[in-house]
C-alpha cells in the first residue's frame, strides 16, 4: 500500500517486492542469512563498484549513512595523518564536523552551496600543503543537488598519491562510477538510497589493502570499521552486534530487482529522464531551477520558491493530499524546495506530480 510516493533523496518509494522481503525473520547465526543473504550482497557491492572487485572489499554497518561516514574517517585516518574535505553543502560540512569530533588534523575547503567543487583549487591547496594524507568530498551534494566533477578530482587527489575518500551516498547505484578506473580507496553509501532498499544499514566499500591496515586506528567501538571487516571476513558474513536482518533481506531483494531493470546504467536513464520530465514541466508552470543545468545530478532538484508569498508547508500539505511527498530546501542563501528523483518512481509519476502541481496552482 502507498498512501503518498516518496520524492526525497531518501528514504524513498520501494517497491511492493522489497516490502515484502521483510515479512520473513532470520536468524543471525544461520548460514541461509550469513552466507546466503550478507555474504552475496557483500560480493555483489564489490562488482557494482569498480572493474577490479578483486582489489576490494564490502563491509556493511548497522545505522544511517552518517554512521558509515564516521565509521570511515574514525578507522582510516591517524592521529598523525591530515585530511582535506573539499564541502560544498551540509553533508560535505558535516564530514569536518566529524574530524572535529575525533581531533583529527583537517581541513575543510569550503565552496558555495550552489557552486561545484573546484578540482583546481583542492589541486593547489595539495601542492601547497604535501602534508596531507587523505582528501574526502560528495559526490552528489543533496543539499542542493549538485554533482560534484569527481573524475576530475580523483584524477588530482591520486596524481599528488592521497587516499580518496567518497561519500557517494545518494549517487551510488544510480550514477556510474568505478572505483578502480577512479582511484577510489573508501566509498560510502547507504540502502535507502539508488539501492532502492530501506533505512537500517549504510555500507563502505573498501580498497583491501587499505583497510588491511586500518587495525586499531578506530576511536569507536561500535564504529570501527576495520574490527567490524574482520568479522564479516572470519564469520563469513557474521556481524559483530545485533544485524538488522529484515532490512538486509529487503536490500538483496533490492538488488535483484536492479540487476532486473538493466543495472545502474539502465537505473541512472530512469532517473535522468525522471528528471527531465520534472524540470521541463517545474519550467513550464512558472517555477526556476536552483542550479544550472551542467552541475545538476538526476538525483534531487532544487526549485526557488516562485514569489515572496510562497508558503512551502502549506503547498506541502496539498500535495500530500494528492499523493506526493517532497522535501524542504537546506541552503542559506535561497529559499528552495527539492524534489527527489530517484526511488521506485518513474516518468509518469512526475507528470502526474506536475498535474497535481498546476492544480493546486489554479486553487
């Protein structure tokens, strides 16, 4: 049942099968989970992410995605390392926010929310300061919508030898990217995101050789990702405390369902044209976008409000009622809205939104 569909960078609409995955329960010491279920996904991750998966590994961690992004920096980065974090948005913000947290020696290059990360300037602040050691950035800021030029900046972090560390939250599975062509040693994500699957568990996939050194650098029990690898690698899919067993079960049935559809290339045609339609018919009724065209991602857009008399709970509210959900905007400097693009939505979901929109208009 779908009172209202979902139009957030996640949690976001699932389909009526990965609900239904959840209906089972499991056991967390039974091979058919361990092995069966955790240990697939694992592998599965790693052949997502990259073309040499023999060069990687998966560890998956209970909690949201920010989990996973603290459990990285808190288990990678030393005492004696220096970590550049280029942030053109809150979750890029939030990444200083927790080197601060643990002490760590950082950096944060700050850059406009409505501005993409400049490979230029992380280039010359390296050439500046050969004392870092790691350089971590977004790859699609969903504070706005941006989509940051990681290409460009892998090419310039692994030129000057830095460990790269990507939060690929909300682009992972519905954005090629290869981690291996890239030079990407740490890349993070979540299961509620172009997954398609539901809030519990975020993952990092991991360059092996890397982490193989990360034992005993974690400040955090419960957040310490190499402690946390080495179970899943001994157990053979073994999680260290309690795993969320329905919510991993949803993601392999999420899985399925993109291997289904054609793989992320298939999923990322989906959400652009998702996407396209959004705009085109936002643009038709009056309404601008926050970003230029050439930075913006398929996966959230952000929407000035169209006039100072704009009331975003009170348009939220009748668009509820009409069946759809969309999110506030996040930046400072504007007053915006986002609507997400990705999830179990299609073409035809938006043009329905946007005849619910020039509806409430008429009103």
């Amino acid at each position: 049942m779908r009172p209202y569909l979902l139009l957030t960078p996640g949690p976001l609409t699932t389909s009526e099968t990965v609900k239904q995955a959840m209906m089972s329960d499991w056991c967390t010491w039974d091979e058919d989970y361990n092995v069966g279920i955790v240990e697939v996904i694992r592998k599965e991750l790693v052949e997502l992410a990259c073309s040499r998966p023999e060069e990687y590994t998966a560890v998956l961690m209970q909690g949201s995605g920010s989990f996973c992004v603290e459990a990285t920096l808190g288990s990678v980065i030393c005492p004696e390392d220096h970590l550049l974090v280029a942030a053109n948005g809150a979750y890029g913000k939030r990444m200083g926010v927790i080197a601060e947290y643990y002490h760590l020696n950082c950096h944060v290059m700050k850059f406009e929310e409505t501005q993409a990360v400049d490979p230029a300037q992380i280039e010359a602040y390296l050439q500046a300061h050969p004392e870092v050691t790691h350089v971590s950035v977004v790859h699609c800021e969903t504070t706005t919508g941006v989509l940051n030029p990681i290409e460009e900046i892998a090419r310039i972090v692994k030129k000057h030898h830095k460990v790269l560390i990507v939060d690929a939250m909300s682009s992972f599975g519905g954005v090629p990217i290869d981690m291996a062509a890239l030079g990407i040693d740490f890349m993070i994500s979540s299961a509620n995101k172009c997954i398609q699957g539901v809030p519990g568990f975020g993952f990092i996939i991991a360059r092996r050789s890397l982490l193989e050194q990360c034992k005993g650098v974690a400040r955090s029990l419960s957040l310490d990702l190499y402690d946390q690898w080495e179970t899943m690698e001994k157990g053979h899919g073994k999680w260290r405390f309690t795993s969320p067993t329905h919510v991993v079960r949803a993601f392999m049935q999420a899985m399925n369902e993109l291997k289904e559809e054609g793989g992320v290339a298939a999923r990322h045609a989906r959400y652009c044209e998702n996407h396209r339609v959004l705009v085109e018919g936002m643009r038709s009724l009056g309404f601008k976008t926050l970003l230029p065209d050439e930075e913006q991602s398929p996966v959230i857009t952000s929407f000035y409000y169209p006039n100072a008399e704009f009331n975003f709970k009170d348009f939220y509210t009748k668009l509820k009622a009409k069946g759809f959900v969309i999110y506030p905007g996040k930046i400072s400097q504007a007053d915006t809205f986002r609507i997400g693009n990705i999830g179990d939505v299609h073409p035809d979901d938006f043009r329905l939104l946007i005849e619910a929109i020039k509806e409430i208009q008429l009103q």
